[in-house]
C-alpha cells in the first residue's frame, strides 16, 4: 500500500502535468483564461473576506501607504494572488508580470482586481535582466511611482532559488528612490506544496489571517555593487521576518 507521502507526490506530480499541459494553451484570447481567472479572482476575494484578522492587520497596507507614499511592495512567489486582496482600491496599483505565456493568467487575474500590469521580468541580476527586457519595464515601474502609484514586484525569481530576492527590485529601488516593504499574509486554514519550488500555500476561507510586514528598505542612489547586495540580503531577511510574525500570530508551526 501506497504511503500518505507518495499519494501526496504523485498528486503533485499529476497536478504538475495537467498545468504544464494547460498553460501552453494560455493567451489573452484564450475564453478559457478569462474563465479560469474569474475563478480565481473570485475564490481569493472570498478568502479575504472570511478570514478573520485584527482591524490593524486588515487596515496594515493603507497604514504602510499613509506613512511611506508610493511604495514597492514584495512577496515571496507563491503569495502574488492573495496579495493582490490586500492593495487600498482608492490608488493606483502596478505590479510586474513575467512576459511569459502562462503569466497570461496572473494578469488577467490582477485585473480583475483593478490593478495595471507592466509585463517584464525583473531577473535574478541586472544582466538577465537586461536580456528579458526587464529594464523597460523597471523604468515603467519607476514613472508609476513617480505618478504616484503604490508598485508591486515578486521579490523571488522563478527557476531561481526559493525565497531568494533578485536584483531587480533592489534596483527599483535605487532607480526609483522609493522604498521597498516587504509583507506576508497566511490563514490557519491552509495547504503547502511542499514539493512546489516556491512552496506555494493555498489559502482557505472561513479561518483567521494575518498580514505582517517587515523594515521598509530603502537603497541609495549612488548604491555601488556591494551595498545592493547588502539591500537584496537584508530584503530576504526582512520578508522571512514577516513570515515569521504570521506564523507567530497566529499560532502556526514554521
């Protein structure tokens, strides 16, 4: 008889299959997209909603607004949608979609939460970025914050290391001025892809939540090579930071 940890793998591993096979077919003419994402938008809105939090957690996104302005927001991969619950409706709100076929979704899903979108990739250092054309994109997220609108950027790459920021909002921030604040947002009632390489957690309704968020890291303009990695290693401490006072409010293991 199968044990509980390979029903569990050849779950995902099934489940992986199906995605891999499904996203191919993604695209913004796709109807089965626009459903799909309706679907999402729809169950995350629900989620949201249900969870109970304290008020200063459910009001913490436009307390961070109303003290440091246009911001960068981050979170680790795996929290993008639910995140996107989180942003005041009363400002503008850009966050940066990879150019990737299957981030059709994801910006559908966003914009069904009234949220603009810029499609690039930020990569993991400025070379790469460069390649993707991710530095078109940072000047675009730089304008949107200069507009003064609230920007938000994955802090992980993907195919890179999880829970490892990347260089490219670090050099948003220096670019831009702006400073980056790091958040986390978790349920009790939850599930973790312990074999996802982002750890990606599903949320469910009906619980208690928490939306904690680290230090607001700030890089200087005439940050040389050194000192961004210093931001980026500190930007990865003070997202795990956040997740740990999630875990703590609300009595989860880490």
């Amino acid at each position: 008889m199968a044990s509980d940890t390979e029903i569990r793998s050849a779950s995902h591993s099934a489940l992986r299959r199906f995605w891999m096979r499904t996203r191919s077919g993604f695209s913004a003419e796709n109807l089965g997209v626009r459903v799909l994402a309706l679907l999402i938008a729809g169950y995350v809105s629900l989620v949201w909603r249900t969870n109970r939090m304290t008020a200063e957690d459910r009001l913490r996104s436009r307390a961070v607004r109303a003290a440091f302005g246009p911001h960068i927001l981050t979170v680790w991969h795996g929290q993008h949608y639910i995140a996107t619950a989180c942003l005041p409706r009363d400002v503008e709100n850009v966050i940066m979609v990879s150019k990737s076929a299957d981030a059709e979704l994801n910006d559908r899903v966003l914009r069904r939460f009234g949220v603009s979108t810029i499609r690039a990739s930020g990569g993991r250092d400025r070379t790469r970025t460069i390649e993707k054309g991710g530095i078109r994109g940072l000047l675009m997220m730089r304008d949107a914050l200069q507009r003064g609108a609230t920007v938000g950027m994955v802090a992980d790459v993907p195919k890179g290391k999880s829970r490892d920021a990347g260089m490219g909002i670090i050099l948003l921030a220096r670019i831009s001025g702006r400073p980056i604040v790091p958040a986390a947002y978790e349920t009790t009632w939850r599930h973790v892809f312990a074999g996802a390489w982002d750890r990606s957690v599903l949320n469910f309704p009906f619980g208690r939540a928490a939306l904690k968020t680290g230090a607001a890291i700030v890089v200087p303009a005439d940050a040389d090579e050194s000192m961004m990695e210093e931001k980026r290693l500190e930007l990865n401490r003070e997202l795990e930071r956040a997740h740990n006072q999630v875990k703590v409010a609300l009595g989860i293991n880490p």
